[in-house]
C-alpha cells in the first residue's frame, strides 16, 4: 500500500513541476537565461539546497537599454534647458547693464542732454538762422523774406510759424531735420514730397511727424534725466552708440578732394548717433506707413511700430550704429 502512495506522489510531483516555470516562449526562456543566469525576470522558484526560493524581481538588458536611453534624453534636454537659461541670462545682462562709457562718451552724452533741454528761442539769431537754412533746404531757390508764412503749411508744419510746432522736442527737433537735408537729402526729399509708394489721400504732415518723432525718440531711449543712466533698454544700449570724441576731430572739408569729403560725412555719422538715429527711424515710419496703407487718424499706430522697431534695432545692434541703420533702412 505504502509503495504504490509514494509512486503516485512521485508521478504527481512531476505533472505538477511546470507551474513554477515562466509563462513564456522556449526562447524567451532562453533569453532570460543567458542573461540572468538563473530562474525567469519575474519572480521564478528554483531549486536549491535549502528548497524553493523566489529571484528577486530583476531587468532585463532590454529594459536596461530603454532606462539608461530615457536618462540620457533627459540629460540632454535638462542640459539644453540649463543652456537656454544661461543665454536668456546673458542676454538680459547684456540689455539691462548700464555699458561702461569712456570719458569721451560721457562727455557726449552730456552735450547731448544739454542739446536736448533748449527750447527753441523764436528770438534768438542762431535758431533763426537755423530755421531759414530749413526753408532753403525745403524751398530751393525761394527765397525766406519773413519767418512767418502760410508757405511753411507746405511742408508739413501746422501753422504758419514753426516756432509754435517746436514745443514738443525743442530746438533739437529743428536740428534733426537739418541734419537730414544735409546729410540725407534724397532720403528728405522723398520724405518731404513723399516720392515713395502709392501715398495716401490724407498724409502725415512731414514736419510735424519729424517733431513728433524727436519727441519719440526721446522718450523711448529715456534721456532727458541728467542725473541718472536710461532706465529703458533701448536707451543702455543707444549709450553704446556714442562716439569717444574722437570721431569729431580735423572734421573740416575745406579744400579737400571728394573722397575726403566722403570720409568726412562717416565721421560726421558716426559722431551724430541720434540724428542718424532719427533718420533711420523716420525712413522705418514711412515704410510702415505704406505698408498699412494709413492715412493721417492711424499715424499714432504706425509710430508705435516704428518705436518697436527701432527698439529692436537697437538691442539686437550691440553697440554697431551701422547695424541698427541697416535694419531700419534695408537696402
């Protein structure tokens, strides 16, 4: 009786062993083997001397490949973001650092502020004399018998005498559209007789949008403070613009020959960074004007374009004068 209960239980012990066997193919069994060693990746029994026990839940290559494939692209993008950070740092750093000046550019700058602060003196000899190279300039050949004159409408002013139009920018206003007629004078003659594009039935008036624009200028690049740096962006990096000084001297073009001359008027630009400024920006106004297809009621949107622009140039121009003009004024 005994003998033939321990050849059942045998037998039984052996249809029953496959059940701590992996439910898995021959190769994937097989797979699991050759790299583990011992037992299933799941949680197998094997033998041992001291009976069954349980391996340890365990990975296999395959999933180890996939992990340390996940940790390097998240290094990677952990590092790409470290960079991006880094980059918008310096970049904030360059935009909002007040720059160094040299003395040279310190002096500049305060004889910019002090430019910025006249009003224009309807009595002054010098501003009139100014005020009349404006009208040779706009009228050639007509001569200025009196300064107050409903001719002045035609180019753009609102009354019959500018003086009334300089209230908002001062006296450097004026200088700023004498500064184009002389230095620029295609670039004012297509501004003042708008040449360019199919222009609209009611136009910007040419003068007063170049007071307007002075104004502008002046606000956004925040200089009319003397006793402390620009608090904008724009204005920090306009102060990278300005000339050491010495860009000013032997400026004399008396009896020099025309390549002389040219040289000359480079080193009259770069060392009149606003008024270049103001020229530049004012070809950008024009250009957004004919883009948009105003008229006079949408001129304030079209300067506040042009005030964006002109910001950008600036900032992305890292203290190149030729930079920011080429942006403003594309070829």
């Amino acid at each position: 009786m005994a003998e033939p209960a321990m050849r059942r239980r045998r037998q039984l012990n052996a249809d029953t062993s496959g059940l701590d066997e992996p439910l898995l193919s021959t190769s994937d069994r097989e797979r699991g083997t050759s790299h583990h060693g011992h037992g299933d990746a799941h949680g197998t029994r094997r033998k041992s001397s001291g009976g069954s026990a349980l391996v340890p839940y365990s990975i296999n290559a395959y999933d180890w490949a996939d992990l340390l494939r996940s940790l390097a692209a998240g290094a990677a993008s952990g590092l790409r973001s470290l960079k991006a950070a880094l980059q918008g740092c310096v970049s904030w750093w360059r935009v909002s650092a007040v720059p160094v000046l040299s003395v040279g550019q310190l002096a500049e700058l305060q004889r910019l502020r002090e430019r910025i602060s006249v009003p224009y003196d309807p009595d002054s000899p010098q501003h009139q004399g100014a005020l009349r190279a404006l009208w040779a300039a706009a009228f050639p050949g007509e001569p200025c018998t009196v300064l107050k004159t409903e001719r002045w409408k035609d180019m753009g002013w609102q009354g019959t005498d500018p003086a009334t139009d300089f209230r908002g920018a001062g006296f450097l206003s004026l200088e700023c559209h004498l500064y184009m007629a002389e230095h620029h004078p295609v670039l004012f003659d297509a501004l003042r007789h708008k040449r360019r594009g199919s222009r609209s039935a009611w136009e910007y008036p040419f003068a007063a949008a170049g007071v307007n624009l002075t104004f502008t200028l002046l606000e956004l690049l925040d200089l009319r403070h003397a006793a402390r740096s620009p608090n904008s962006a724009a204005g920090r990096a306009f102060l990278r613009l300005l000339p050491d000084g010495s860009s000013t001297s032997g400026s004399s073009t008396e009896g020099s020959t025309p390549g002389d001359r040219d040289q000359a008027r480079q080193h009259s630009a770069a060392a009149s960074p606003f008024e270049e400024l103001y020229c530049a920006a004012y070809a950008a106004l024009d250009r957004h004007w004919l883009a948009a297809r105003a008229t006079y009621m949408e001129f304030p949107a079209v300067m506040k374009s042009t005030t964006k622009d002109v910001e950008s140039a600036l900032i992305s121009g890292r203290g190149s004068l030729t930079s920011v003009v080429r942006q403003l004024r594309p070829a």
